[in-house]
C-alpha cells in the first residue's frame, strides 16, 4: 500500500455496515455475491457480479470512482472511471464484512440456485 494521498479515497471514513446497504433496506432481491466499499464515503455495496450491481450503481451516481475489496484478505482498489486496479492507503476498520457472514450472503437471504441470478 501507498502512503501519498489519493483524490477520491478518504481513508478515515467507515464502512457503512456489514453488508451491502441497498440489499439490506430492500432494494433488489437483499442477497449479495461480494462486497464493495466506496473509498470516499465507505458506503457498502455488492459487486458486479450480484444481481443488484449496488456497489458500482453508487460509485456513478455518487461521483466517487474508487471502490475497494470488502472481501477478507482482499486490498486492491479499482477505479470506475479509468478502469484500473491501484494501491491504496490502508483504510478505517473493519476492512472486511465479518468473517462469519457467508459469501454469498446474507444468511437465509441467497436463493439455492443463486448461481443462476449472477451476472
């Protein structure tokens, strides 16, 4: 990781909750594949391969290019604009959704032919 300030990521704002914030107050289905974290405001979302795309839907709407993993054990960013994986500055805790939250997730929430519904 990168100690030098990058434009868009703000490394002291929290992630929004534990999942993705969309799904969770009913927008889509409410399951996820993985998670994305806005890098400006830490707003949770799912990843482009989920049904609802939250995590990239907010990054346009919102005009904050870089998502990052929410994923244990991930740390790349990526910027929507550009398309381009870059490194990042270490961000505010948590840096993952918690490890006993399935992927996908949430528990109780994924269909059994989920893998049916991924774009």
């Amino acid at each position: 990781m990168t100690d030098q300030a990058i434009p868009g990521i703000d490394p002291a704002a929290a992630p929004s909750g534990p999942g993705c914030a969309d799904c969770l107050t009913g927008d889509g289905p409410g399951w996820w594949f993985h998670l994305r974290r806005c890098a400006a405001c830490g707003h949770i979302g799912c990843c482009d391969s989920s049904p609802s795309q939250h995590g990239t839907k907010h990054a346009k709407a919102a005009g904050h290019p870089f998502i990052t993993s929410y994923e244990p054990g991930e740390d790349w960013f990526y910027n929507n604009e550009t398309q381009q994986f870059y490194e990042g500055p270490q961000l505010a805790p948590p840096t993952s959704h918690p490890a006993d939250q399935p992927v996908p997730g949430p528990a109780g929430a994924v269909p059994e032919d989920w893998q049916q519904h991924l774009n």
